[in-house]
C-alpha cells in the first residue's frame, strides 16, 4: 500500500529575498501487512459431537437431534444389518442373546474394529441418555448410531465417523474451512499450523506444522472426528504445543498468533483443578514470549472465565458463542468469529 502527500502553495520564509514566494512538497509511504504466524489449537474431545446424540434433545429440541442422526447413518452408507429398521423397536427380554437373535444379528459380523452388538444392546438396556429419550429397549439404527457416538468415537473405534455431520464438530470444520479459503485468496504471505487436544497419550499432538499450503490444514481437521484419539480435553497442553511450534519455527518478523477453541472444561492432567491451573501456567508462557491467544468459547458447556482469563493474559480477544441455540446458528457465528482472524491484518510501514 503506497500513500502520497502533497502539499501545493506553501509560503517560503524567504521567499521574497529569492523572487519566490511559494513552494509544493510531496511525501510517500509504502506499507505493507505483516505475515502472521498462526497456530489452531483446536478441540477434538469426546464432548464436540453432544449435540448429535439424544442427550442433547432438552437444549436443541428432538427433531433436530434425530434428523441429525438420521443424516450421520445416511453419512455411513445407510448399512443394513439383520432384521434391524431406522426406527426403533421395543424388545423386553432381558438377554442380550434373547434381543440379538430377534434382530437378526446373531451371525452378523459386527461392522467396525471396535464395539460389538453385544455391547450396543447393552448400552440400549442401561444407558440413562436412552432411557429419558424414551428409547430405553427400543433397537434400531437410530438408536446404534447414538451409540456409536457416545462409546464408539474413536478413529481406532469407528473410523467412518470422521466423515459425517457430528456437531459441533463439523460447524468448527466448516469454520476452517471459511479461514483457510480467505487466507488463500487475501493473505498468501501467511502461515497456519494445527494442535488438537487431546492425543491418545493424554496430552496434545501438533498435526501439521506452520505451512503456506492452508487448504491441506483444513483437509487434515475435516479427517478427524470428535474424540478422535481421547475423550477428555487437555487445554494446556494444547496450548503448550501450539506454543512451541511458534517460538520454535515462526519466521523472524512474523507476527504470532494461536486461536484457542473449547467447547468444554479442562480436565487433564490430573482433573479439573490442575488441568484449569495449568491452562493458567500455560498463558502465561504464551504471555512471555509474546502470543496473543484468541479464545473461543463454544456452547453453554466451554469454561468461560478460563478462556476469558487467557485472553486477558495473552492480551487477545475472547470471543462467547452461546449454547441453547440451532445447529445453523451457532456454525454461522463460529464462521463468522473465523472470518475475523482471517481479517485481522496489521499494517506495518516499511518506507
């Protein structure tokens, strides 16, 4: 960006001395945006698909929900296992045996490396979420893809459900996706990194360095699933991850963001307590070297005062989307709180 001033028929001091009264000045600037350095520090915990399971009907209404997971089975392929239907029937044996035989399940091989449908019908039997549903015995796809999400979540578990519209998993995918589309066409000079907690090891695993290639960031969080290595949510050493990734490999000159997103509470390491604590600890560092954290806070669910507090801390920005709305709505905020990362560009005078 290249500004000019000029100035016309400004008086000279002396001008009378030396046959000239008036004299035209100009001066230019050239500015330019600073690259930036950015850090996703994202949350894939087991909590990011609630609201695709029946445990989420009070807040979100039960025709949203169940159309939710009438889209997830269709996502799947709409399989077709034994004698079983999309709506769910009520079975009142007892034995696990006795309900596996009446749905024709007994010598189908069960479908993914993990779970069972000895498990399914148990989890059908027991579970509190089915029960205040109304679905407490009652067996069908519906009620296996519920299941699915709420035991099954893991890659190593059900690794086809990366691919399906698990909320609010997908509204954050989908807000990648709006970044990395608006850093691709405005800011090429940019760089974005990826950290998601929590790693099968508990901890954090950093998923793609900085890079300039965007759309293989997005590629890689549109490849992972709620609960894809671990269900808890280990803030802190999320941020510690993105941190170093920073302070390790950002360009000289570059300026260095992380943007922070939980829709839960910290609770590793070592619960809830420490794991709140560490998150602190860890803002601070941010602090020190610089970092400004964006912190989003999603749904009735996300620690608020913790997110806030590292916002203040890194001197970022803190930004609430609240929970008790539709699906529709709270993805077009989260979109929304994406498009102004992407936007938020310093100018930096280099003439």
């Amino acid at each position: 960006m290249e500004v000019t001033l000029r100035s016309f028929d400004r008086p000279l001091f002396f001008g009378r001395v030396l046959g000239k009264q008036f004299f035209q000045s100009e001066a230019k600037a050239i500015a330019t945006f600073a690259p930036r350095d950015i850090m996703l520090v994202l949350d894939f915990s087991a909590s990011m698909c609630y609201d695709s399971q029946l445990r989420s009907i009070s807040e979100l209404g039960r025709t949203a929900v169940e159309t939710n997971l009438l889209q997830i089975y269709q996502a799947l392929g709409s399989p077709k296992f034994g004698k079983m239907q999309w709506t769910p029937q009520y079975i009142s044996s007892n034995y696990v045996s006795t309900v596996k035989s009446t749905l024709g399940l007994t010598s189908v091989p069960y479908p993914y490396p993990r779970g069972s449908w000895d498990e399914y019908i148990q989890y059908v039997m027991t579970d509190s979420y089915i029960y205040q549903a109304g679905y407490r015995k009652k067996y069908g796809y519906l009620t296996w893809v519920n299941y699915l999400q709420a035991n099954r979540y893991r890659y190593t578990d059900t690794p086809d459900l990366w691919k399906v519209p698990e909320q609010p998993i997908t509204a954050l995918k989908d807000a990648v996706d709006v970044l990395a589309a608006y850093l691709e066409e405005n800011s090429p000079e940019d760089r974005l990194g990826l950290a998601i907690y929590t790693s099968s090891s508990g901890t954090a695993v950093l998923e793609s360095p900085l890079t300039s290639d965007f759309q293989s960031v997005a590629q890689i969080v549109r490849h992972r699933q709620a609960g894809h290595y671990h269900p808890q949510t280990n803030i802190y050493d999320g941020m510690k991850t993105g941190r170093l990734e920073l302070q390790n490999n950002a360009r000289p000159g570059a300026r260095r963001v992380m943007v922070l997103m939980t829709d839960g509470q910290a609770n590793l390491p070592g619960g809830t307590t420490t794991g709140k604590q560490k998150a602190l600890e860890e803002a601070y560092a941010a602090a020190a070297a610089r970092i400004p954290i964006i912190a989003i806070a999603l749904g009735a669910e996300a620690d608020d005062d913790l997110m806030q507090q590292i916002a203040t801390i890194t001197r970022g920005a803190y930004f609430k989307i609240p929970g008790g709305q539709s699906v529709a709505e709270y993805e077009e905020q989260l979109k929304e709180v994406f498009r102004m990362v992407a936007a938020d560009r310093n100018l930096v005078l280099v003439q």
